[in-house]
C-alpha cells in the first residue's frame, strides 16, 4: 500500500473547505479577540474559547482556540497547525486544531 504523504502537505488558506481533515496550514496571526467561557457538552466544566485570525499571502480564516492555547497565540506569531479539521459556524469557516491535532508558535 502507498503511505500517504498528507501531513507533510502544507495548504493555503484559499484551498480550505468546510468538512475538510488532517488539514496543515502555516499562517501569521493579525487579530485576536476576547476569550469567553462556555459550558462542555460532554462534561460539567467550564472552558475557555476564544479566536485569532491567521492570514497567508492566500487569505484570511479564524482559527478556534481552547483554553492553555489562548496564552500560547499572540497577533503577529506564526502558527503551525498539523492534523487540524474546518468547521463551518455562522456561515463563516474556521480552522480548529481538535483533540487530536497541534498548534505550534514558531
């Protein structure tokens, strides 16, 4: 069988689509909003969440941050994100790292 060579394939920001997996983007952060709690839909706790958005020479998108993650990103750092997924919310896509990606400040 042929191994698949997706996690070295860096995308752009215009070629992100709603549904997409195992998504690998390297962008720079050019705005951060305020953090909020939310409640966990699967356990009783309280979490943060909160958004940068990352933009490349392609475009722009916001990128979903939970809790330690908010303190990690900070506007002008350059962000890895490898194993990420996008979701639509609000009609507008985002770029989320999920349990079983890694967001990286380089």
């Amino acid at each position: 069988m042929r191994k698949e060579r997706e996690e070295e394939t860096r995308l752009k920001i215009n070629e992100l689509r709603d549904g997409m997996k195992r998504v690998n983007v390297t962008a720079k952060v050019t705005e951060k909003s305020e953090t909020r709690e939310v409640t966990s839909r699967f356990k009783d706790q309280i979490l943060k969440v909160g958004s940068a958005t990352i933009a490349d020479e392609t475009g722009t998108i916001k990128l979903t941050l939970w809790n330690e993650q908010i303190n990690q990103v900070n506007v002008n750092d350059t962000v890895k994100i490898q194993n990420g997924y996008i979701t639509s919310f609000r009609g507008e896509i985002q770029l989320n790292s999920g349990r079983y990606g890694t967001l990286t400040v380089e």
